[in-house]
C-alpha cells in the first residue's frame, strides 16, 4: 500500500445504522487505515476501521480486469428476462445509479430489509402515521415509550444523542425525562437509566403478545375499559397507568424498530402504535418514531421513490415501474425460479453476502467481501470512506453528506453500473 | 449554432409586444439580435400563424422535497392508474396527483413550461429537495427556503435582535439551502403546534416564544426586501381553509407594513362565514384590496375537481383536516424544531357543496383582479390540482361559455352562493403570457428568462393557435430550452438537464459563529451538513447553480 499523509477528519458522517452520527472523529495513517478517535460506537468502529483487502474483480472465479469483468456483468443482463437486483446497499447516488439500469433492463428490485421496512411503509400507505425526527425529539420529548425493543442494538447512541443530552432548547431537566419498555422478554433496558440513576419503566412480555397488549393500549387510550385484569402477564392496571402519563405528557415520543417486530402481520401492530399515537393528539402533542435503519435502506426507498413512485419491493419488467412489497420478494422470486440473473450489490457491508442461486450471479461488493461463487464479481469502493455520497437518516428528513476520507484503487458502484449500463 | 425562428406571432409582454409576426434568432441558447446578411443560418423553422411565447415558469409548485415524496409513497393506488413507459428517450415513472420526478419533468416540459419552483422547502430538508429537482429534467427549478416556525428565527424574535441581525440569518439561510426566495407558512404556527396551540391569528402569541405572526411577517418581509431578494416574501397565511379566514387575509396585507409580500394560494385563504353552511365567497373583497395595495401579489390555487394530495408545511392545520382526506390517510411530522409537514390526499367533488364554491372562489379571484402582474396561475400543485391541468385551467380562464357551461353543473347550492357567472372577462392571450412568463420570471427574479428580449435564455415555447385553448395549451407544437429542441409536437424529443436558480444575497459572515454554537448544543446534526453544496446540486452532470442577480442591500437598517 502506498503511504499517504496522515490527517484528521473532524464532524464525519457515520453510515453505520439510521442515526448517521455526524460527530464522529476519524483519524487517517500513513497506510489509510482509519481509526475512530471519538464518538464512535461498536458499530461505527467495525465500519471505519476494517483492515484494506486487495480485492480483484474476478469471472468464475478468476481474477479478470474491471472491464472484462463489467463486460461479462453485461452480457449476462443482456441475456435475462427477469433480472433481479437484490441486496442495495447503497446510498443515494449509487440508487440512481441502480434504478438507471433496472430501468433498461426491466428489473425487478428489492433491499435486504425490504422485509421489515414494509411493515412500517404498508401503515404509511393504509392510514398515514403522526411521526417526528430526531432534533424534535432531543429538545422536546418528556416521556419516551419504547415498544418491542432496546433501540440500543440498532442504533447505540441515541439515548446519549437523544434523551440524556445535557442542553436542550427549551430548558427542560432533560435528566427527568421519563422512559418505558413495553414488551420483548430480557430486553437491556440499561440505557434507559437515567443519568440521575431512575430507572426505567419495564412491561415485559412475550413478542408473540405484543399485538394483544399495543392493542390493549390503544383502547384503553380511546376511552375503553377492559374486562381483563391483565393482558400476556402484564397489569391492566400498568398500562391504564402507562396510558394517563401518556395523557399528560407534554410531547411523547413512541418509538419501535420493524426488524424486531418478527411478528405475524406486524404492521398492524405498527398501526395500533401509530394510531394511538393519533388518539393521543387529540388533546396533546405525541409523536411516533420508527427506529433501526442500516446499509442505506432509507435513501434506496427514498430514491426509488421520487424516481418511480415507488418504495422497494418494485419491478421494471413491463417498462413502468410496479409496486408488490410481497410478490417482489427476492426470497420468493429465487424459490420459485421466477428470476434468470441475480445482480446483488452491497458497498458498505461485506458480510451481507448474496443468496446461494443457481442462475447466473453478478456481485458488486465491499472490497473485503467473500464472493469466491459469484459468476461476476466486482469489488466496489465505500461511500463515506473512499469516496462522497448522500445518505438519509432514519427519520427521512435529514440527508447527510457522506465524505472522502482516503484515495481508494477502487472503481465506486456508480461508476461500475454505469459501465455495465453502456456496455448492454 | 444559429435558429431562426420565422414569422411567428410574439406575445413578449415584458417588451409589450402583443401579437406581433416577428423572427426570433438563437445563437449558443440565447436569444440574439438579427444575425448579418452573411451569417449563415443552420436551421429555420417557419412557424407563420404560431403563437409564440417564452417557455412558461411555474412560481409555486410541490415539486421536490420530503413532502412531496411522504405524498408519492402514500399513493401507490393513484400512480397504478398512471404508469409513464420507459422509452429510447425518457425513463419510466408515474404520474397524476405526485408524479415521479423524471415524468414531472418530461410533463411539464411537453406543457410548454421551462421552469418550476418549489415553494416549501424546509432548510434542514434542502439537500432532499434538491435531490428530487436533480432528477427532474429538462426544466430549471428553484425553492423558496420557508422559515418563520424555526427555533433560532424564533428566539431572534423574542429576544428582539436588531433587524441587520435578522437579515444576516436569512441571507445564511438562503446560501445554506441554495434558495432564490423566502416563504414563511402559517407563520410561528408550525411552531405552536408543537406547543400544543391548535389555531394561531395575526395577533395572537406564540405560547412559548410570546410572538405574534404580525411579527413575524414584518421581520422577514422586511428582510427579504433589504437583503435585495427579487422575489417578495412568499406567505402562506395562518389560517388556511377556514371559513372566516378572508380576515385574517386582509389584515396579513398589513402586516408588512408596505414591504412587498406575496400571498400564495390565495384561494384557500378567502373564505367568508355568510350563508346557511356558514360558508362563502370572500373573493370579492380579496381581490379588491389585491387591486388597492400595489405591495401585494398573489397566486390562486384553483382547486380543480378529481383526486389529489395535499402537501403542506402547515401541520397545524393539515392535522385538523386530516379527518376530511380521502382516501383516509395522512401524514403529520414535527421536523427537527425547525418546520413540519402534512400530506393528507383529496378528492376534490363538484357536488361537494364546499368544493364547489372553493373551484367558483378560486375564478372569481382570476377574473376580478386587475393587474395580471400581481396574480399568478397555479392550482398550488398538486395542493388544488396536479400541475397537468393548467391548460383546462387557462381554458376556464380565456372562455367565458366553456367556464359557465362547467359552473351550471355545479353543486346548486354553491352556485347560489357564487356571482361568477356576471363576471364576463376573458383573459387574451397576452394576459396568459403576463401570469405564466413575464409576470412569473419579474416575481421570481430571473432576469434572463420569462422573456424574448436579446440576451434572454432561449427557453420559447410555440402552440397553434387553436380557439380550444386547452387543446392548444396542452401539446405546443415546439418547445426550446436554452435554444435546444427539446419537445416537438407535444413529445419529448431531447432531454436535458435544467439549471437550479439561486440568489446569494451578501451578508455578514460572523453570524455563522453564533449558529455554530447553537446547531452544537442543540441540533442532531453538524452544521457544515447542513449547507447544500453547489456541487452536490451540479453531480452526476447535472445542470449546475445560477446565481441570479440580487439588488443589492436596500435602505440597510441602522
């Protein structure tokens, strides 16, 4: 590896989950290995400071140049009828990128959490939701309710970004602030301990249950009583309790993350969460926020989006885009053979390696990724480390640059898609 | 590169041409003078008997942005009825109520409009909002960057900084979101909301900041207009939809104390209290006091009827409509104590006796304001209706049969309410030209376009001229983006990228200083991430940044 000159990266973008941390310290040796000097979590860490790999673009398995290799991509989308473009992780102008091609060749698309984020997008598209973003939720939230999940695996700092920041504008004892657990069985609830050292409130029961007792909430909010003096081992009398502080808080914050709601139609759990949200503001201020997000999945949505009016799961096999959260399933489609090539693309992540398939497999991945059976595999650069990008947080209003921090030998995905798209 | 467009009939009215055969030359995507005897012209294109007008500017439009694309996702339903094909030329999208952003600009563009403008775009969504208009191609865009229920503004206000302070923060605000106008909705009443305040008048405080909307209006419509901003403050008033509101409406007029506003949508703020439903027109009034105070201009917000979605800034009152959506969803969001949002689609019906007399307010707003100048043609895409159907809005507009024909199907009970029928004014073709180019690019303060004077961009659009002027408006027989061919016979034949108009008034810097600190001990976010570069605007080849020319700081305040 040549030597570059060592540098310091201050405010640098974090892409590894929804939060998008912009505070992060990066520092760069002489070698490009980047080290988090400050304000990173484990996640954050494990992005930034993988070792480098000499990665080649390979055919069958064989280390080929790019353009052999971006020929053979294009030669196999040449030859398909129902392409599949699969995985997408990926910022924004890598979607555009992506979206160009499925276009031309009529694919069919769909994000490795396309799984859970449907469960949120299905409620957005049957009754709407009442939601808010992450600064509303530093400055003003009195009571967080925290259903089905401990946050902290998917997105490490924000109690600390969000709910224990010492300033706030509107001169609230943020350290008052009051949290609740509902639901899930062991749940690290240890970030919820406020720096006073109050503990949180915690409602554990079974995730199978947790339909039972959101619903519960939701009426008891509305105005019903309940015959039940308990619901799956929790009080009724708890969440009657839960529901008058939810009544009188000032600015409540409910929140969930779809990938741990691993529950038969979770979006109607979703929706009683998000519609009792809406009862609630009838008379005061609540908020809903879905949680979680990672390897680009909120900006591959809002890309598609405004490019197709549509969300993933979509396909491009009739010339206009169509939208199925359920029959576009790249799952399903492999199962029943209703795909003949597989482009799977993963630029941030190299352990979200593709699906073993027995048609013919294009990968476009992280230089460290292990692609030893892939038809074509071209290993890409990393938006936010090798090279610039746009990416949106978890509350899709915020979009953040994603910075260059070292040179890289690597061709980045959009200029990869671009070559497989003129070479068709 | 030299065209020569021949014989067509001119309708310029920045350069009171009305009618007019003349030839138009195009050299390098301008407008030049009449080349000499021996230059050599490339191509001709003979359009005697054509109508010839500059490419037409839309000035409020929901184009791009976090808004729009809450609207695209919720309705996968209403784009189904519209797919837009891939073919050799275009991508493939969709249409109707919130179209994709590649359909929206091949749509607007086969329309014969060459440019757009986005009128809510919320600072800390400015990078999304220029995204979308990025991929939105062949027309120029631009956003007015909506302040006004913003913490910092806010705390300005309360704290009664001095009013140079005030213009710095704006100027910041424009160079941070790549702006070319301020709007300001339902002014300090997003923020209300968020304090649990369920409506906010002219005059009444903001519960936390102890700030009045009149203070609001005054402090940035004075801003704008010493920063040397072109465009007036853009107000979207505070009580939109409700009945009565044609008060408040006429006292915002006031508000600014002679500093020029625009009221956008007017429509939607002109309602009475008169009659059985406590519903009316106050079309009447509205329009008169447009037509007295020379520091108002307006644009309508024709509601038109079919399915559509509303998409607002103004959660406050988009809540409290969210029950009346149809179908029966909506998105309410509180946004980063700087702006929010609310989407909530509708059906707009013409036996709906409301809906009705809303369509007959809009028209007589239209048709009883003098001065084409100060009233802008818009449905408040797609808020009243999708931007496709303004030429059967310039139909309505241009043929009094055809309008009274639409007006006898209304629901009965509206049309007893409305006098639209003893309106007899028809708007010329030269009036279209006023509301939808010249007029448009003076408010917008794009002094190179909406025009076909030497040196303008050469973005012309040519129709036949057809007595059905929503079949002549609706597929022009050519349309020029700078001096290319882009659309011919109602197609698309070229696709371009436009330019993103901004203005970048001078202001001072050590403002930022003060901003740094607060974005660091309040924000989630950094403040350089906040700043939208020129070129992330310009990525990928896209058409890059004009800077359009500010007047420079106007009777700065001491």
């Amino acid at each position: 590896m040549a030597n570059f000159s060592a540098s310091t990266f201050e405010a640098v973008t974090c892409p590894a989950c929804g939060l998008l941390c912009d505070d992060v310290r990066i520092e760069r040796d002489t070698t490009s290995l980047l080290k988090v000097s400050d304000k990173g979590c484990a996640k954050c860490v494990t992005f930034f400071e993988r070792a480098i790999q000499t990665s080649s673009p390979s055919v069958g398995g064989k280390t080929v140049s790019l353009t052999e290799a971006v020929s053979k991509a294009a030669e196999i989308l040449r030859g398909t009828n129902q392409p599949l473009f699969a995985g997408l992780g990926t910022e924004v102008h890598g979607m555009r990128s992506v979206l160009s091609l499925a276009d031309k060749v009529g694919a069919t698309l769909d994000h490795m959490n396309a799984y859970s984020n449907f469960r949120n997008t299905l409620v957005v598209q049957n009754s709407g939701w009442q939601v808010t973003t992450l600064t509303e939720v530093r400055n003003r939230v009195d009571l967080l309710l925290v259903i089905g999940t401990d946050i902290v695996s998917h997105n490490p700092r924000f109690f600390e970004r969000n709910i224990w920041n010492k300033e706030s504008m509107f001169d609230q004892d943020t350290s008052a602030r009051e949290v609740v657990y509902l639901g899930g069985q062991n749940t690290d609830t240890s970030a919820g301990i406020s720096p006073k050292g109050i503990k949180p409130t915690v409602l554990p029961c079974d995730l199978e249950r947790l339909p039972e007792v959101v619903a519960a909430l939701r009426a008891i909010i509305s105005g019903k009583s309940l015959i039940a003096s308990e619901i799956a081992g929790i009080k009724t009398s708890d969440l009657e309790s839960l529901s008058e502080r939810l009544k009188a808080a000032k600015y409540s914050v409910v929140t969930w993350v779809s990938s741990d709601l691993n529950i038969a139609h979770a979006e109607l759990t979703i929706q009683n969460i998000t519609e009792l949200v809406i009862k609630l503001n009838a008379k005061t201020r609540s908020s809903g926020l879905p949680l979680g997000g990672s390897e680009g999945d909120y900006s591959v949505n809002q890309t598609s989006t405004w490019t197709s009016g549509y969300a993933v799961r979509s396909r491009f096999a009739r010339k206009h885009p169509e939208y199925d959260p359920h029959h576009f399933s790249a799952e399903q489609l492999l199962a029943n053979g209703e795909a003949d090539a597989l482009l799977w693309v993963s630029e941030f992540n190299p352990d979200k390696t593709p699906p073993k398939v027995n048609i013919p497999k294009i990968v476009i991945g992280h230089a460290n990724m292990q692609a030893n059976d892939a038809d074509v595999f071209i290993p890409v650069s990393t938006a936010g480390i090798d090279h610039a990008g746009t990416i949106f947080r978890i509350d899709s209003s915020v979009s953040l640059p994603l910075a260059k921090l070292r040179e890289s030998r690597l061709p980045s995905l959009v200029e990869v898609i671009a070559a497989i798209e003129a070479g068709l | 590169m030299l065209i020569k467009l021949s014989g067509g009939k001119v309708y310029d009215p920045a350069h009171q041409v009305d009618g007019k055969v003349m030839d138009i030359y195009i050299r390098d995507g301008r407008i030049v003078s009449r080349p000499r005897d021996d230059e050599t012209i490339d191509q001709t294109f003979n359009l005697s008997g054509k109508v010839v007008m500059a490419g037409a500017i839309d000035m409020h439009t929901h184009i791009g942005g976090g808004k729009v694309n809450i609207a695209r996702m919720m309705l996968p339903e209403d784009h189904r009825a519209d797919p837009s094909q891939h073919s050799a030329l275009c991508r493939s999208g969709c249409g109707h109520a919130a179209p994709s952003t590649f359909t929206t600009g091949y749509r607007y563009a086969e329309m014969g409009y060459t440019a757009a403008f986005e009128p809510a775009l919320s600072p800390v969504n400015a990078r999304q909002s220029h995204l979308e208009m990025g991929d939105t191609p062949i027309i120029d865009k631009g956003g007015y960057a909506m302040i006004g229920s913003d913490d910092y503004f806010l705390r300005m206000l309360a704290a009664k900084k001095d009013q140079n302070a005030i213009n710095d923060y704006v100027a910041w605000i424009m160079h941070a979101s790549q702006a070319i106008g301020i709007k300001v909705v339902n002014p300090g009443g997003i923020s209300a909301f968020k304090f649990n305040q369920r409506a906010l008048d002219l005059d009444e405080q903001n519960s936390h900041y102890q700030v009045t909307p009149r203070e609001v209006l005054k402090a940035l419509s004075r801003a704008v207009h010493e920063l040397g901003v072109p465009h007036p403050l853009h107000v979207h008033g505070n009580n939109l939809g409700v009945p009565g509101n044609m008060e408040t409406t006429l006292k915002t007029m006031g508000a600014s104390e002679g500093y020029p506003l625009h009221l956008t949508h007017i429509q939607f703020h002109s309602y009475g209290t008169e009659g059985d439903r406590k519903f009316s027109s106050g079309a009447a009034q509205i329009a008169e006091a447009i037509n007295k105070n020379k520091h108002i201009s307006a644009d309508v917000g024709q509601i038109l009827f079919n399915q559509t979605v509303t998409a607002s800034g103004d959660n406050m009152h988009q809540f409290a409509n969210s029950t009346l959506g149809s179908p029966r969803k909506s998105v309410i969001m509180d946004i980063e104590c700087d702006s929010g949002c609310g989407v909530v689609p509708f059906k707009y019906k013409d036996q709906n006796f409301v809906n009705a007399l809303q369509w007959a307010i809009g028209l007589e707003i239209f048709l009883l304001t003098d001065d084409p100048w100060r009233v802008f043609l818009t449905t408040d895409h797609p808020n009243g209706a999708p931007f496709t159907s303004y030429p059967h809005l310039i139909k309505l507009l241009m043929d009094k049969t055809f309008r009274n024909d639409m007006f006898a199907k209304l629901n009965l009970d509206a049309q007893a309410m409305s006098t639209l029928t003893s309106l007899d004014r028809e708007y010329s073709l030269y009036d279209i030209a006023i509301m939808t180019r010249a007029g448009a690019a003076k408010l917008v303060g794009l002094h190179d376009r909406g025009h076909l004077g030497i040196g303008a961009g050469a973005d012309i659009t040519v129709y036949t001229d057809n007595p059905d002027r929503e079949k002549m408006f609706e597929k022009p027989d050519y349309v020029f983006k700078d001096g290319e061919l882009v659309v011919k016979d109602g197609q698309v034949v070229k696709v371009t990228w436009g330019h993103t108009h901004t203005v970048k008034p001078e202001f001072d810097r050590g403002i930022e200083k003060d901003i740094k600190k607060y974005f660091d001990s309040y924000h989630t976010m950094n403040m350089e991430n906040f700043k939208v570069s020129s070129e992330e605007i310009a990525e990928g080849g896209r058409g890059g940044v004009v800077v359009q020319a500010c007047e420079g700081r106007r009777e700065k305040s001491l």
